[in-house]
C-alpha cells in the first residue's frame, strides 16, 4: 500500500512539474507594455484635469461604478471625464473611465 501511494504521489509531481515546464501549466507573469495600459501616459505621471476652476489629480483609486450611473462632464487632452449623477456641487470626484464599470478617481 505504502509504495502505490508513493508511486502515486510521484506521478502527481511529475504531471504538474512537467506541465509547468511545458509552459502547459501557468502563462508566467504578465509585463505590460506602454501600448497595452488602458490609460494615457499623463494620468499615470499624475497630472491633473482642469474643471470648474479647478484641478482635478488621479488618486490610486480606481472604482467600481456602472456606467449608467455617470455622466459625461467633459473631455481633456481626448479623454472624457465623468460625474457620477448623484454627485452636486461642489462635486466630491471626477472620474475618466478605466475599463467597464471601473472609473478613475480624481480629486482636488
């Protein structure tokens, strides 16, 4: 019984070594490029969006909110900017769109 459950523990081994070294197995770390990131360089270095008066800087935050609870308060540097529609003035957040249902959050 002890050498069919070693033989088995083996094979286990050998299957999931062998599918990782296939490359079978996990796609490895993802490195994105600048030409794959879903956002304009200048969000990312932090510059700011000027609104109202004043300017708006990205946070770390990226929010999960549905589309159909924003609307669109402008556009800067070609990329629109979002309010959700719950907000009033003097508004808390702006937003750029990050993915679907995922919004940047900028702040003053």
């Amino acid at each position: 019984m002890r050498n069919f459950l070693f033989s088995g523990l083996i094979m286990l081994t050998v299957v999931v070594a062998g599918g990782c070294a296939t490359g079978k197995g996990s796609e490895g770390p993802v490195i994105l490029t600048a030409a794959q990131l879903s956002e304009p360089a200048w969000i990312r270095n932090g510059d700011g969006i000027p609104f109202e008066g004043e300017e708006w800087f990205p946070t770390d935050e990226v929010e999960s909110i549905l589309d159909t609870e924003v609307y669109q308060a402008g556009t800067y540097r070609d990329v629109q900017f979002y309010l959700e529609k719950t907000d009033v003035r003097p508004f808390d957040r702006v937003y750029t769109r990050f993915a679907k249902n995922r919004y940047r959050a900028f702040e003053q």
